[in-house]
C-alpha cells in the first residue's frame, strides 16, 4: 500500500463513525509521536492531506479536542471513545489517522514505527521534525506467549 491517494475505509470500535482517507503514501508514513497526548494515546498514525478524510456516517457522534495550541484537532468517536484522525499541529494541511481504525490494518503489523518528539515540536523548536527512536513489535512462537 504505497500508492499516492490509495483510499481505505476505516471505522471506530462501535461502527458508529465511518470514514475513508485517501493516504498520502499508504503505510509508508506510519509513526508514533511524544507528545503530551499521543503519549497517552499510543496510536500508530498514517497521513492523508486535508481533504483526504471523508466521514461517511457517524458524523453527529464524532467529537473533537484540541489543547495547548488548539491548531491540532483531535477526533474520537463519542460513544466508544475512539480516536479516529486528527489534523496535524505540525502540518495543519495534513491529517493523521489511527492505523487501527483501518479496515484490514492493525498497528501490529508494523515491526517497527518510528517515534517522532513531539515534546521539542517543531513549531516551538523552529526545527524540523526529527525522530528521536524506534517503537519495535517482535511476534513470539506460540509456545513461548
């Protein structure tokens, strides 16, 4: 999945909010991030540009959050509670959206996500974004689970 655009269908855990995203490079751009919120969410996001997120039902049940900045907005659904995307502080033009909403993905399927700061973000910092580790996912045999 690496093709630009390439459009899947994705939901909440309730089935409540329905949406597709059209990523801007499939898996590829698939990473974590430190920040304050992503920390506690531990989501594994992928991109799609604005635009790129099309919410096909649900879209009285999906509530929004934004904090410090309030640039990024954050969006979960309001019954089950799970984040589904949200626009990006570092790139308002873009959104990132929970791998683990997307049909047929899980964010195990990654051996490794790359981990971006988002404690020293690039806004604040002036810098660019920089990944600062390695989020690794290694399967055990079976018998040794």
């Amino acid at each position: 999945m690496s093709e630009e655009g390439q459009v899947v269908a994705g939901q909440c855990h309730c089935g409540t909010v329905r949406f597709k995203a059209a990523l801007t490079d499939g898996l590829a751009t698939a990473r974590r991030c430190t920040c304050s919120y992503c920390r506690m969410r531990g989501a594994v996001v992928v991109s799609a540009k604005m635009g790129g997120v099309t919410v096909l039902s649900g879209e009285d049940a999906l509530a929004s959050y934004r904090f410090n900045t309030r640039v990024a907005e954050h969006f979960f659904c309001s019954r089950c509670g799970i984040y589904t995307h949200h626009q990006r502080r570092s790139n308002p033009n873009e959104y990132g959206v929970n791998v683990a909403c997307l049909e047929g993905v899980s964010p195990f399927d990654f051996a490794e996500v790359p981990v971006v700061d988002g404690v020293h973000h690039p806004s604040d910092t002036g810098g660019a974004s920089r990944q600062i580790g390695t989020l690794r996912f290694v399967t055990l045999n079976q018998h040794e689970a």
